[in-house]
C-alpha cells in the first residue's frame, strides 16, 4: 500500500497522557537500537529525509518508516542532524547507567575506589550532556572542560568528604553516599554544560514550529526540568537497591566469606584418586570438599 502525505514527525503516542510520554520514552531509550552499525542508521536517515522531502521509495510501509523514525531519534542531533557518539546517545543510557550505578554501590567502602567510580560516572555524565546539548548554543573546549573539573571535583568531594564522615554511621546511611554525589555532581554538570544556553537562551518557536526569538528563561526551565529528572531517574537504583541489599546480606546464602565451598561424593572422583582415598581411609570419607573460587 502506497502511503501518501506521511507525517514522520507526527508523534507516535499522545504526549498529553502519562501513558503516551511512558512509550515515547520506552522508544527513544531502548537500548537494542545502541548495537544498530552505521551503515544501517545512515540508511535509516536517508529514509527518513526522503519522507519528509515526498519522496518516498515505492512500496515502503509505514512500518518500515516507524522504525526508520525510531533508529533516526536514538542516533541522530535533533538539531544538527549529526550522527551522535553511541556512548552518548539515550538508547545507551539503561546499560551504561546501569553498569556504572552497580560498580558505585558496590565499591562505596575506599577512598580510591569512591575516587574512580565517581570519576568514571562523571566522565560518562559529562559526555552525555554534550552529546545531548542545544546545537543552537555552541560551547568552547574552554567551557567543556572547566564544566567537567567542576562537576567531578563536586562529585569526588561529595562523596569522600560523606564517605569519611559516615565511617561510624550505620551501614545504610554509607550506601546512600554515591546517590548524594550523583545528586550533588548532576546539579553542577548539567548547567555548567549547557551554560552557554542560560546566558544566550534558547529558541522557542510557536505551535506549528515557527521561530519566535531567544529565551533565557526557558533555558533555565528545561535545564532545571533536566537536572531534576536525572536526580529523579537515579533515585529509585540508588536508594533502593541499597535498602534490599542491607537486608538480604542478613541470609546465610547470599553472606561474603573469605572462601566460598562446595562438595563432591568421593564416587564421582576421577578413578586413580578415588582408589587412592578408599585404600587410605576407606568408608571413613564418603566426602571430599574444595574452594570453588
């Protein structure tokens, strides 16, 4: 079926139910499209453009074009039109977030390796917030580094001076010093990225998408909106997680020890050393116990 007046910007799901933002935000997250090769997203993008050129390729499906959308969105500036550092990109944010959360929880106990991982998540953070910035409100080098020290020199010292101050605190309260620095270090990032937009504003255009003119304050309530969302989104693993884990360290099963043991029948043993401990200590060891790492 031949699809005429295709509107490939439309939105997908209704934007003014929870519903509809929960799925536009499923789609532009989900983090298979991250492993998509370039020639693949290219093709996706020359698609894309031809579509909303009129020039479609006969016999494409509007399937086809939902998904060239998808691909398009999870790659490609919304602004520029430049294909996006896959570190950076939002479909890559549940494993990369995910991954360098659970390496924060874990190793909270040293100064060093709260110094690392804090580093690491900044590094990660800072990345994302250029890779995802207004292209209409250029940053120099200057401004991107003196934005990434401060961030990771607020983040490192939130959680090293928590870290050391909550040494006699009971155990909770030390998990929840890596949420405290995320906190601490996105409120400083995130601005500081994107400082070039609260000087200058941002564009803001009528309903039909027809510029209006430069905004401050818009600048600084969408850059607020996003601060509070990556706070917010960071929360529930952060402070959470922490809280199921302290109670279920409580259980034998899942207790750290030095060695970690199993068992085997001396039956199972291979024939030589079976024999060997039979002619040695006969019924006595029915048994035989070992450290399996």
């Amino acid at each position: 079926m031949e699809l005429r007046g295709f509107n490939i910007d439309a939105p997908r799901w209704d934007q003014s139910t929870f519903m509809g933002r929960l799925k536009h935000f499923f789609n532009i997250t989900d983090c298979r499209t991250a492993l998509i090769s370039d020639a693949k997203l290219d093709q996706a993008k020359v698609l894309v453009e031809s579509c909303r050129a009129g020039n479609m390729p006969p016999g494409t499906t509007e399937e086809q074009l939902l998904y060239a959308k998808k691909l398009y969105d999870s790659a490609f500036h919304p602004d520029s039109g430049d294909r996006m550092n896959m570190i950076g990109r939002m479909s890559f944010q549940v494993p990369g977030g995910m991954a360098i959360t659970g390496f924060m929880l874990q190793f909270y106990r040293t100064v060093p390796a709260v110094v690392f991982w804090q580093w690491v998540n900044q590094s990660f953070n800072a990345l994302v917030n250029y890779t995802n910035r207004n292209a209409a409100s250029p940053i120099t080098p200057k401004q991107i580094g003196v934005a990434y020290v401060t961030a990771t020199s607020t983040a490192l010292a939130t959680a090293v001076g928590l870290n050391l101050y909550t040494k006699r605190a009971p155990p909770l309260v030390s998990r929840w010093v890596p949420f405290a620095a995320v906190a601490a270090a996105n409120c400083v990032n995130i601005p500081m990225m994107r400082q070039q937009e609260i000087m200058n504003g941002i564009a803001v255009t009528d309903e039909n998408g027809n510029k209006l003119g430069h905004s401050q304050k818009a600048a600084i309530k969408g850059i607020t909106q996003v601060v509070i969302s990556r706070v917010t989104m960071a929360a529930p693993g952060m402070i959470l997680l922490p809280i199921i884990m302290l109670r279920l360290e409580k259980y034998k099963l899942i207790q750290v020890s030095p060695e970690s043991y199993d068992s085997m029948a001396v039956s199972k043993l291979e024939p030589e050393l079976r024999d060997s401990i039979l002619s040695r200590y006969g019924d006595k060891v029915l048994y035989v116990y070992f450290n399996k790492g």
